[in-house]
C-alpha cells in the first residue's frame, strides 16, 4: 500500500524491539507493562501478540547471559604452559588404538572397583 509504513513481509514490527522485550520478560514484567513500554515506542499491539512473540523469540536469546568477549588475552595462560603443550603433544603423538586400549583397562578398572566395594 503507498504511503503505509510497514515492516518487510514475515518480519514482525516488534523485532526492533526484540532485546528490550525479552530482557523485560526474564526480569518478570507483565505483559502489560511490555506493552505500555511499546506504546511509549508508538507501537500498538495486543497481549496475545506479545505472548507469541516471546514464545517464539524466547528460546533462541537468553539476555541474561554474559556476552563473550572478542579480547583473546582475557584468558589466562597457565604458568606451565610449555608442561601442558609438551603433554598434550606426546599424547597426540600416541597411536588411537593404543589410547583406546588404555581407556578400556581403566574404565575396566573402574568397574572392577566398584563390584569389589559392593561386596
């Protein structure tokens, strides 16, 4: 229609507001507090169409979590760096067969333990 402001076809009008929305929802506002919120936006929409729309959005954005960082020098290396390098080299080094082999005993061992414990 010219002249009308719309969202592109399939895109709901509440997608530019989709952050403030769902934070306003795991911090447990009413729905009627999120529309008011909205109406300050100028959008006009009805309960139900918030409800669909959190269910639909809710699962796919937790804002609660912590975003990552794109600092890669946030985590810190470890002290013995060059020990776990060398480890880690030896054992890609090992053939799998024989890694297999060895978690088998173990896991073996394990169980064995446990019967023992039992009686």
């Amino acid at each position: 229609m010219p002249g009308k402001e719309s969202t592109p076809p399939f895109q709901s009008k509440l997608m530019p507001y989709r952050n403030e929305i769902l934070k306003a929802w795991f911090r447990r506002q009413t729905l009627k507090e999120i529309q008011a919120m909205l109406r300050k936006h100028g959008i006009t929409i009805s309960l139900p169409g918030i409800s669909l729309f959190i269910k639909r959005h809710k699962d796919k954005y937790d804002p609660r979590a912590i975003p990552q960082t794109k600092n890669p020098c946030a985590v810190k290396p470890s002290k013995d760096i060059g020990k776990s390098l060398k480890k880690l080299d030896e054992l890609l080094a090992r053939d799998t067969k024989e890694v297999a082999r060895e978690y088998d005993r173990k896991r073996s061992r394990a169980e064995y333990n446990k019967k023992v414990e039992k009686q």
